[in-house]
C-alpha cells in the first residue's frame, strides 16, 4: 500500500541529511555554495530526487554538479543510517531552475513596467484627433426637416 504521507515525511527528512550532511562532512575543494531547495520520494521510498541551486557562476555550478555525484554514495549511506528505513533510497541531484526563472521573470515585469510608463507619458500629452468633443448633439428637427411619411 501506498502512503503518499510518509514518502513526504521521508523527503523531509532526506532533505535535512543530506544539507547537513554537505555542510558537515563532503570536503570536496569542488564544492560550491549549495543549497538543498527541495526533495521529492517516490510512493515505493525506493528513489529520491533533490533539488538544489548553487551561488555562483556557469563553471562553479559544473563543479558542484560533478562533486555532488561523487560524493552521492557518502550522503546515500548516511541517509541509510539517520532514516532507518529498510531500503535507502538512490539519490539523484537535480539543479533547481527556480532562481533563475524568477531572475527573468523581474527582468520581464521591469521591462513591461517601462513600457506601461511610456505609453502613460505618451498618453498624458495627447490630444484628440478630431473635434474637442467627437459626440454631436441631436440635431432639433424643423418643421420642413419633417416628412411627411409617404
């Protein structure tokens, strides 16, 4: 059976471990500023997915990708030891877009700001085309304006 509850709680877990883990005990010089962002278990515990970000540029977060799969069986057997579950999970790290995405997403809103402000410069200082006032009066009908229905 599956339960959708624990398999959360386990990546919760894992999670914690694992950045503890990173932060206490890999030693590797290739190891960048990382960031344990989130975890996610599969319903049968066999597998885990982590996501993380890494401060840094295009070359630092290649190390720290590559530091990360070295150092996966490490964090997999203290993982094993702190969970206790029969089954220690084989982890994949996978790094997290969100930072980035979100950096574009302000870049694009900062942008459609600037132009919301142009077009209301550009529509404070415009006049109308035509007549100060487009909407005419009903005309008043004269007696000889009016026909006679044939």
């Amino acid at each position: 059976m599956v339960d959708v509850a624990r398999a959360r709680k386990l990546a919760v877990r894992i999670r914690e471990i694992v950045a503890q883990t990173i932060e206490m005990q890999v030693k590797d010089p290739r190891l960048g500023m990382v960031t344990i962002t989130d975890a996610k278990v599969t319903p049968d515990l066999r597998e885990a997915t982590l996501y993380y970000t890494v401060f840094g540029d295009d070359v630092v977060r290649q190390e720290s990708a590559m530091a990360l799969e070295s150092a996966k069986g490490v964090l997999r057997s203290t993982v094993g030891k702190q969970t206790g579950v029969r089954y220690t999970p084989s982890l994949t790290f996978i790094a997290d877009v969100v930072p980035e995405t979100a950096g574009r997403l302000e870049e694009l809103l900062a942008e459609a700001r600037a132009a919301d402000a142009r077009v209301q410069e550009i529509a404070s200082n415009a006049a109308p085309a035509g007549d100060p006032d487009p909407y005419k009066a009903p005309r008043a009908l004269d007696d000889d304006d009016q026909d006679e229905p044939a």
